[in-house]
C-alpha cells in the first residue's frame, strides 16, 4: 500500500490539509504553493522555523547534522534558507497560526513578526520559543529599555519619539550628537540607527521615517563593542559562550573577533550580565547581549532573542555552534559544550559592493586562502548586503584576521590569488 503523506498549501494567510498520494501531489501555481510535510520524526522533534535567511539556513544545516529536518516559514522563492531546504512553507509572517499547526515547537530568524499574534499563539498552547515575553522584550526596543531600567541594568538615556518636541526636550539633557533608532527592526537592507549632529539632521530623519517607531538615545562614548551568547534550556539550564567583540562600519557588522581582548574581570562581569538576563526574561534559545564597554562600565545596548551575527564564528570556534546549541534548546534537549577551540577565532562578512561582485564567481581563489573556512548565502549580490562569511582560527588574533581578511577579499575579487 503507498505511503500517504499530509500536503499543506500556503497562499497568504490561509491553509488547509488535505489527504492525498505522494506521486499525484498537484504542481505549484501562481494561486498555491505545495509543501509535503514530513511526519515521520517524533513530535518533540518537529521544529518550524519562521523565517528563512541566513540565521534559519545555518540554523537548518546544524539541525540537519542531528537527524532533525526543521519546517521553514519562508517570504521568497530566493530566500537563503528556502534555496537549501527541502520542501519549505511559503506565505506571508501572518501565516504563523497556520504553520504552527504542523510543528511542535515553532521558533525565529528575524523580528518581523506581529507581537500580539505570537502571545495569542502562546496563550493557546503552541511551544512558542524563545517565548512572547522575551521576544517583546527583544523585538521592541523602547519596551526593552523600559526593562532593563527597572531591573536595573544600565542602559543609554532614552526617550519616545513622537514629534520634534520630544526630539528638542532630550536633546536639551543630553547634548547632540544623539542616537535615533527606529524601535522595531525594518525589512532587510532597510536602515534603523542615525547619529544626528543637530537639530536639522534630526528633523530630516523624523521627516523621513515619520511613519516608523522611533526612539532616542544619548550617544555612547565607547571603548568596545560586545556581544555575549547564552543558550538555555526551557528548565533554567545555561551556557555561556567567551564574550565576542564586534567592529562596526557606516552602521554594519565587518568583523568579530573571539575571545574580546577586555580582561577577566570585564569578562566575568559581562558573562554573569548576560546569564541573569537570560534568567529573568526565562529565555529559550539563544539570547545575544549586546553590551557597550565605556568609562562608566558595561551598558546594555541591546537584546537579540535568536542566534546572532556575532556568533557565526562558534561554528568553527566552539565544539557546539550557536545553532546547533538553539535547536538543542528549544526542543529541550542537553545543551553541547561552549568554550573556544582555538586562542583566536575572527569572522569577516562578505558585504556586497556598487560594483555587483558575485563571491561564488571567485570562491576557488577564497578556498586557496588555507585555514579559512567560507561560508556564502547563495544571495543576488547588492550594495551593502551581507552575502557571506569567513572564519578564520589561528594562535592570535592578527593571524587570524589576516587570514580571514585575504580569503574576503578574494571572494570580492579584490587581489588576483
């Protein structure tokens, strides 16, 4: 007797089941697009991934290596993930309740997600991880200041944005330059932080982005950025991986570097900030801490509840990458061990450039580059778009950058190699 599998068809928001022979399972149209869902994995194991850039590809490549095939809720035909993994879900991010009814657990890549839609999910028994009170407190940024505030952690001085007045106000307190950010994450590509020298740069970013949520901030005289990665079990239990420390340029991540060079204390200190945030937000999954070392001590800047950019080097550089340790976490299951492989780890992004560089055409020069290992999103190349990385380990950090730096510039054909 054949085999009978449950096909799901996607178009907007809307769904339905239907029971019907694998070898007469319709062909996609322009009306519907056909996914066949894989019920042979235990439930525990039925992993939905909403979203599917480069965190859900990474993420559906580690899950893959445990026997585990998540479900992608996925936007576009091109997206990362969707290009790699079999047999994706397509509709728009309000199509969630639908999706959520093949999978056990559903879990995240991005923030673009209606809030209150994943708290009703909760509240009606879907396993929602990392959970709706820590993807608010993440996805929401001035709902996160107010957070952090009252537990006490310090944070920049901020204020709501709703009209010039509010703009002046702060700007009378804390002096200019100050910092806009848009208070919920824009669509890929799309800007969300200015530093405004004055008050007419300020009044064009409020012109140009009136539509939006937007926050103020004091500008933050800073010694180093980091980032902190824990990953924890729906029981309470926690990992830590070493404190990673970011580079920046014209508002985008170039570099990471592993372990930061801060000291021990300051790497103590940063590690237990972290846990407790973990703890008291009762997060599951990984939870980036993003962290500002000025003269004042550590200030949090912000929270990521998903595995995060400055954690693609423990792929390398960790006996458990932070993938793999976010499906560990939020199926429940024993968490892999966290410490650094090597002195030094540094990732470079690949950042797309005006001149439409296609790393692939030059990935034979990049694997000449020994000891870097690259990692492309399989993207249409575009100005400032991230279209992959490198990782590079060696016994200190100029080693490594140098080896991660020349096997980037390879992939964007740069040097003849």
């Amino acid at each position: 007797m054949p085999m009978r599998a449950n096909t799901r068809w996607m178009s907007g928001v809307k769904s339905q089941a239907i029971e019907q022979e694998p070898d007469l399972v319709p062909v996609p149209n322009d009306a519907a697009i056909v996914t066949l869902v894989n019920s042979d994995l235990p439930a525990i194991y039925r992993l939905g991934i909403v979203g599917a850039g480069q965190i859900a590809r990474m993420t559906h490549q580690a899950a893959i290596k445990l026997g585990i095939t998540p479900r992608l809720l996925a936007e576009n035909l091109d997206d990362s993930a969707a290009l790699a993994a079999p047999d994706p879900v397509y509709g728009h991010p309000d199509s969630l309740a639908s999706f959520a009814e093949s999978c056990e657990v559903v879990t995240f890549e991005h923030e673009r997600l209606d809030l209150g839609l994943i708290a009703s999910l909760e509240q009606a028994g879907n396993k929602i991880r990392p959970g709706a009170k820590v993807i608010r407190a993440s996805f929401d940024k001035l709902h996160q200041r107010r957070i952090l505030q009252n537990r006490g952690f310090l944070v920049p001085a901020f204020c709501d944005l709703r009209g010039p007045d509010d703009l002046f106000d702060f700007a009378s307190t804390t002096g200019w330059p100050i910092v806009i950010k848009s208070v919920r994450a824009g669509m890929p590509g799309e800007r969300s932080i200015w530093v405004v020298e004055s008050p007419a740069e300020g009044m064009r970013v409020l012109s140009e982005n009136g539509n939006r949520g937007l926050m103020a901030e004091n500008h933050q005289a800073i010694i180093k950025e980091l980032v902190v990665l824990v990953v924890r079990r729906p029981g309470g239990n926690a990992r830590c991986y070493p404190v990673a420390e970011v580079l920046q340029a014209d508002g985008a991540c170039q570099e990471i570097r592993a372990p930061a060079a801060i000291g021990p204390r300051v790497a103590t200190e940063a590690k237990e900030m972290a846990l407790r945030l973990a703890e008291e937000l009762d997060a599951v999954g990984v939870l980036a801490v993003e962290l500002f070392l000025t003269t004042e001590g550590l200030v949090v800047n912000e929270l990521a509840a998903r595995p995060h950019n400055a954690g693609h080097l423990t792929i390398e550089g960790a006996p458990t990458s932070q993938f793999e340790n976010h499906v560990r976490a939020v199926l429940d299951l024993p968490l892999g061990p966290t410490w650094a492989l090597a002195p030094a780890i540094v990732t470079v992004n690949v950042i797309g450039g005006y001149d439409g560089t296609d790393p692939a055409n030059h990935l034979a020069e990049a694997l000449a580059v020994e000891g870097a290992h690259i990692h492309l999103y399989d993207k249409r190349p575009q100005p400032g778009r991230k279209l992959g990385h490198v990782t590079a380990i060696g016994d200190d950090l100029e080693q490594a950058r140098d080896m991660a730096r020349r096997a980037e510039a390879a992939l964007l054909g740069r040097r003849p190699w």
